[in-house]
C-alpha cells in the first residue's frame, strides 16, 4: 500500500513553483469560502436556532485561520485580492502575478459557494420553499453574498469597506512584522483569525464586513447563474460593486498608514539609513575611499544584550513564510 501511494505521489506531483502556489492558493480560498458560507447557511435555514451572528462571525474567522494553514507555507496565503495588491505596492509580490492569483481567488470562491449550496440545498428549499429570493423575509441570497443594511447609503459602505480593510491590513502587517512585537512562530494564522473576528464583531452590521473582493464577488457569481438572477447585482443601489472595489482602496490605505507610522521607523532601518549616508559623506571627503571597504558603526542598538537569542527576520510575502 506504501509502495503504491509513492507511486501516486511521483505521478501526481507538480514541481513547478507558480503551479504548487495556484493550487495551495485555490484550496485555501475554498476552504475558507465553504466554511464561511456553511456558517452562515447553519444560521439562516434554523432560524437561528442553530447559530446567529456570532457563530456566523466565529465561523469565518477561523475558516480564516485554517485556510491560511493550508496554503500559507506554499503560496503565501494570500486568500484575498486586496491583500495581494497591498504585497505587490509594497515590494513583497510579483506583479505578475497578480492576475493569475485573483483569477484563482475568485474561481475557488464560486466553487465553494456552489458546493456550499449543495450541502445545504434541502435546507436551503425547505426554508425559502423553493423561491429563492435576494429581498423578503425568507431571502437566502446573503447567506453566499454580503447586502448592505436598509439604511445604508451607498457612499457609507463605501466607507465601511475602505475602512475595515484597511484595518485588516494594518494588523496583518502588525503581525508578520519581526521588527515590531512578533507573534510566535506558527501562530500567525490564528492571530489572523481573531483579527477578522474583532473586525466582524465591531464593523459587521453595516454590510457584513466582507473586505475581500473574491470573497463576495465569486459567490454572488455563483447565486446569479444558480437561480436568483439579476437582483444579486442590482439590490441595494446596485451595491454589488462596493465590495470589490472598496476594500482595494482600503488595502492600499491600511499598507501606506502602517508603513508610514510605524515601519519606516524602526531604529535598525534608521541605522542602515545613517551608516548609508555616513558612508556617502566619507567617500566625498576621501575619494580614494571608494575602493576601500568602508565598515561604519551604526549609531543606533537595540536590545543588544539578546543579541543571537532573536529569531531570523520573517519573510512578509503572504501571511506566513514563503519559500519557492
């Protein structure tokens, strides 16, 4: 049996880079959709009996968590497009690769709402009765999709999802940060999660706090070829658009205000800056220094009685290290 699995394993496996990073990156977005929409489907078909909207909360935040274990060592566990943005301004992903990695994010996230809706189909008919509406006290279209509450206007969750994804990304940074207060090794994905979970439990009523644009994009796809129909884009003031546009301009926000108050400053980058300009300063006072090996001291230290106790700087790429 052994000798048989080694020789799937030879057959089936895939050496190329980008190709092992898809595939990491498509099964941990669909984890993390399934778990999400399946949390949300236990709560609306049992008439909250089975679930409200903390379960619905908690169910996705550690679908956050488990989906970032399963493909952040691979592809980074990027799961959200916004996120992968944010990587590509701030130097820690390939451009190239942006693309392809939405394209998978948001095709994985159609798949898993339409396998959601299979595992619950016969709930799902029992409690709207065969209509599946987008509007009405028996809709079921918000259990795959986010809708804004009634009283929201357009420009308001608008503001709600630059918001709350840029809050995403400054505690993502925060927490992949070496040079900050760093969460202990392995722990990363779990912190993570009780980050979506503050951000749900205090940014949630407006519009379910979707800051991901796959997230929301791929399963409304999936209720508009299902059978709701053309009401999934045009409900709400046609709000369908806010979140995949949103929390964009909320990832890049959330980067630019982490960088700019806390990363820029921390006393080794000072260093580094100053040993730079000292040497610069040296060569233009002595020319003939340029072909010597200048060494400078940095002015600054820190903590320099833990020296070689630290741990190596993490790489930032994704959510967790990465390595190809």
């Amino acid at each position: 049996m052994a000798r048989a699995l080694g020789r799937i394993r030879a057959l089936l496996r895939i050496e190329h880079p980008l190709a092992r990073e898809c595939m990491a990156e498509f099964l941990g977005v669909f984890v993390l959709i399934l778990m999400t929409n399946g949390s949300t489907a236990q709560a609306v078909t049992s008439y909250h009996t089975k679930g409200g909207y903390f379960t619905m909360y908690l169910g996705g935040a550690l679908a956050v968590t488990m989906a970032i274990y399963i493909s952040g060592g691979v592809s980074g566990g990027h799961l959200n497009p916004a996120f992968s943005l944010s990587m590509c301004l701030l130097g820690r992903f390939q451009w190239r690769k942006l693309p392809l990695f939405v394209v998978i994010q948001i095709v994985a996230s159609f798949a898993a709402a339409g396998t959601a809706y299979a595992l619950y189909y016969d709930a799902i008919q029992h409690y709207c009765r065969g209509n599946l509406t987008v509007t009405g006290p028996t809709e079921t279209a918000s259990i795959f999709a986010t809708y804004p509450a009634g009283y929201l206007t357009i420009w308001n969750g608008f503001l709600d999802q630059v918001i709350g994804t840029a809050m995403l990304l400054i505690g993502i940074l925060a927490i992949v940060d070496s040079k900050n207060k760093p969460v202990p090794k392995g722990l990363e994905p779990l912190v993570v999660g009780l980050l979506v979970l503050s951000i749900g439990l205090s940014m949630g009523s407006n519009c379910g706090y979707p800051i991901n644009p796959a997230r929301d994009l791929g399963p409304r796809l999936f209720t508009f070829v299902a059978g709701w129909g053309a009401e999934v884009f045009s409900a709400g003031n046609h709000y369908w658009w806010i979140p995949v546009v949103a929390p964009l301009f909320g990832a890049v926000i959330g980067s630019i205000v982490y960088e700019v108050l806390v990363e820029f400053h921390h006393l080794d980058n000072l260093n580094e800056q100053l040993a730079c300009s000292v040497k610069k300063d040296m060569e233009k006072a002595m020319p003939e220094s340029k072909n010597k090996k200048l060494e400078v001291k940095p002015i600054f230290t820190i903590d320099t009685y833990m020296e070689g106790c630290t741990e190596h700087p993490r790489d930032t790429e994704g959510f967790l290290s990465h390595r190809l």
